[in-house]
C-alpha cells in the first residue's frame, strides 16, 4: 500500500495565515506531501477578545497563491455568512464549521444558507460540547440547503479539569457517529485534540487503527513562534516524519475499537482520581493549619471511626470489595495524618 492510500483526506497547513511569506514557506515545506486540502485559518475564534483574531480576507489572495504555486487545494473555516462570500469569492475548494459554531444551530443555519448553491465543500467540525445529536444535526441543516460534498472532523470535547488531552476525544461519539453516518468521510483533528506536539504522532497512529478516513494537522513553518496554537502546531518536516511512521495494521475492527475506547475511559478516571486525591490532600492540610492554629489533637478518634463508618458504608452500597474499600481509605487517612504531622513537625523546627 502507498503511503498516499492510507487515509483518503490529508489537511493541513497553519492554524492562522499570519504573513504571506508564512504562508508560502508552509506550503512549500508540505509539497511532497499527498495534502488534499492545505488549510489556514482566516478569522479566528479566539477565547479571549484582543488576541490575534485573523488576517482577512488579505489571506484568502495568499491561499490562491498556494493553489497556483503548488497545486493543493485550498480551505479555511468559515462561521459567518460574509465569511462564506468571501470564501466563495476567492473560489476555495472547501470550508469547513468551526466546534464553536456547530454547537450554535443558528449560525449553522446562517451557514447553510449562505452556502446553498455554491457547490463548495463542506467539513462540519464535532461541536464543542459532547453531543451526537447536535453534530448530526448540523449535517441534516446543510443536507436541507443540498449541500452535498460534506465530511466530519473529530476535534475533541472541551474540558474543564486538565487531562493528557487539550480537548477529551470521547471516542465513543465518533464511533457512534460513524455508524449514523458511514456514507460521510470521518477525519480526525490530532493537533486540537491533543494541544501539543507530542501527541500528534500517537493520535494520527490511532486514527488509522480506528479507521478513519482522514487527517486535518496543524502544521507552520516556524511553530514555536505561531501566533495561535503554538503548542500544537508542527513544522512541515516534522509531519512527513509522522507521516512516514504510521503502520497500517492488521485489521481487528471491533475489538481495537472497544479495547481503545475502554483505555481512554480508564486513563480519563485516573487522571481524575489524581486530581481529586490532590484536592483532598490540600484540604487535609488547611484542616491540619487550623488545627495547629488553635491547638487541638490531630487524630480525633470518633471523627475518624465515624468517616470511615459512613465510606465503608457507602462503598459496599456501589458493590466494591470491603476489603478493598477498608484497606483504601485507610492509606487515604493516613496520607492525611501524615501531611498535619508534617506541618507541626515544621512548626517545631522552626
Ligand atoms: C482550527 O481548526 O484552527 C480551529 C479553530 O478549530 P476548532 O474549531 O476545532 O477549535
Ligand atoms: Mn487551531
């Protein structure tokens, strides 16, 4: 098999057109690459007002450069009707919907009208929170205005609590979205699910051992100096390094399917077990200063008999092993008389 056959759809290129010189470099770093489309974001959403917010429509002639000069096909995101005339004026071969704005029905209508009768392609982006119905409803708003030539792109779920991941990938959403739709191209978006470098390569792996048929990777020709996204973005040398190392391998559909989406599930649980045990150290450790403040006894004997009481008590109601969940909250308390022992220990050195 060719490397060029391992996924239908390769996108990429900058999160943001930033300089025309930015542009061309990018694109010229990517030329031996079999890109699909090269992409770069012309009005970005952004978090918070006042950071870079786009170049313009000034980017969409730079993009027309790339199409001329290297021959790829072109696309940016579009989240307003002006965005799609400018996008049609400047005859791009492809937009895709932005998570922040397919989470938004009515600016996916304003979308679809405005795209009606253009022929352009569309790729609908998963919506920022968790929800199948919401994505697939998206697709059903376009269908309605015959838009046609539509694909989907995993980008990932937000997230309040840290995790490994920029944004949580859910698996199950896609898998599900894939069996609701598999008539339409599934892309995967490693670089906004993973937010850093690093995780570009294992998630692109992933993606072709879950099948999927394509990949949108943000790429710059200098990362570290990226005006958005520069944790995540990769040079064009460091994608064909990647590109170069995917393994397609023996097909065993459903059980790596169920085997990958059972791991994330775990890893996720212990990413939040790590958060709360830390939580809960900290707050051990305010009791233990206010203890220490008023000078009363770190272990009160019945408190503890009684905390111990009501989580054994709880715990066997959810079906865990007693002698699991007696031994657990043991080491859990006394982890946390360790830390009060410790701050009066300080206390008396100091
Ligand atoms: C992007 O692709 O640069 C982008 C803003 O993506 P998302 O809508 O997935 O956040
Ligand atoms: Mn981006």
């Amino acid at each position: 098999m060719m490397r060029s056959e391992l996924f239908q759809c390769l996108i990429a290129g900058p999160c943001s057109a930033e300089t025309r010189s930015q542009i061309l470099q990018t694109a010229e770093g990517l030329r031996d690459l079999p890109l699909s489309y090269f992409r770069a974001g012309i009005w970005k959403p952004r978090t918070q007002p006042g950071a870079f917010e786009g170049i313009g429509n000034e980017g969409l002639v730079w993009l027309q450069e790339v199409r001329e000069k290297f021959g790829f096909k072109i696309c940016t995101e579009v989240a307003t009707a002006e965005h799609v005339k400018a996008a049609v004026e400047h005859q791009l071969d492809m937009v895709w919907i932005g998570a922040r704005s397919t989470v938004n029905p009515f600016t996916v209508q304003e979308l679809a009208e405005a795209l009606e009768g253009t022929r352009i392609a569309v790729m609908v982006k998963n919506p920022v929170n968790p929800d199948l119905k919401l994505w697939l409803g998206a697709i059903e708003r376009l269908e309605r205005h015959q838009i046609n030539v539509i694909g989907v792109i995993h980008r990932g779920f937000s997230v309040y609590q840290k995790t490994k991941y920029r944004n949580n990938p859910h698996w199950q959403i896609a898998i599900d979205f894939k069996q609701a739709r598999p008539d339409l191209p599934l892309l995967m978006d490693p670089s906004h699910i993973g937010g850093r470098a690093a995780l570009i390569g294992p998630l692109a792996q992933q993606a072709l051992d879950l099948h999927y048929d394509g990949l949108m990777i943000e790429t710059h020709c200098n990362p570290k100096h990226a005006l958005t996204d520069a944790k995540q973005q990769i040079s064009p040398n460091e994608l064909a390094t990647i590109f170069n190392a995917l393994e397609p391998r023996p097909k065993n559909d459903q059980l790596s399917l169920v085997l990958t989406n059972l791991r994330e599930k775990l890893s996720s649980i212990d990413d939040s077990l790590i958060e709360l045990l830390e939580e809960r150290m900290n707050l051990s450790y305010q009791i233990g200063m206010l203890k220490r403040s008023h000078n009363s006894p770190i272990l009160q004997v019945e408190h503890w008999e009684a905390t111990k009481r009501i989580f054994i008590e709880k715990a066997l109601q959810s079906g865990l092993a007693m002698e699991f969940i007696e031994q657990f909250i043991k080491m859990i308390h006394e982890e946390s008389l360790r830390i009060q022992l410790d701050i009066n220990k300080e206390h008396h050195a100091s």
